[in-house]
C-alpha cells in the first residue's frame, strides 16, 4: 500500500504545469490588457454621457482630458463633478491632431459645442477608442 507520491512524480507534474503555464500566460495578458482598456472606454463614455446630463441641469458642463498624466475630469456649475484617472490603470490617451488637452463643451441642451475629437486609449497591445462628434455624439472603436 503506497500513501504518497515520489519526488519523481511531483516534478513531472509541476513540469507539465510550468509549461502550461508558460502557454496561457500571455493570452491572459493580451486578454486582461483588452479588457482595461475596453472598460477605461466605457468609463470614459459614461463621463460623457453625465456631462450632457449635468449640463442641461447646470446650464452648461465641460470634460477635459489630458494626455500626460492620462485623467479626464467633468466640471460643472463651476466645480469638478467627476475624475477618471486612466494613468491609474496603465492606460495611456492619444487625442487627434496630436494634442496634449482636449476640452469638450456642451451647452444647456446637453448638446456638443465642439471640433469633432477622437479618443485612443491604448494598453501594451490593446487599443480601443472613441469619435465624439461636433455635436457630442459617441462612436466607439
């Protein structure tokens, strides 16, 4: 009668895996850095939609993103209402045209007063973005 296992069998096991492992492993990155980078969108988009909300209420809202440190923050009637910090995260923002600050503006129809801007968020290999239209309207990519 045998109650445990040799050295021999424990180290084919922990072999087969370590090579598993090393197989997986950098799916799950690629996977995990798609999903920061999918949710920071989502969550950027979300900031936007309640900007229009607030601005209706308050007369007027504006969301500001910056690239370097990568946060996007919401003022409205006069003080911040909401922060996203992406740089938390590891993301990092590319705005069109190769700026370091965007700033979109809706007024109090909650409607965009604004150069149509495109957003990429970016993760290692993962990106993902957005296009706000001039007149605050969101199409994700």
């Amino acid at each position: 009668m045998r109650l445990g296992y040799t050295l021999l069998e424990l180290v084919f096991v922990l072999t087969i895996a370590a090579a598993g492992f090393t197989v997986v492993a950098p799916a799950y990155r690629r996977a995990h850095a798609r999903l920061i980078v999918r949710s920071a969108r989502e969550s950027l988009i979300g900031l936007i939609t309640r900007a229009q909300a607030l601005a209706v209420v308050h007369g007027g809202a504006t969301v500001t993103l910056s690239v370097n440190p990568a946060v996007v923050w919401l003022e409205a009637g006069g003080e911040v209402a909401d922060t996203l910090y992406l740089s938390a995260l590891g993301v990092a923002v590319e705005l069109s045209g190769g700026r370091l600050q965007a700033r979109l503006r809706f007024n109090s129809l909650g409607i965009g007063e604004l150069a149509g801007q495109t957003v990429g968020l970016s993760l290692r290999s993962a990106r993902a973005g957005l296009i706000v239209s001039a007149y605050g309207r969101v199409r994700r990519w």
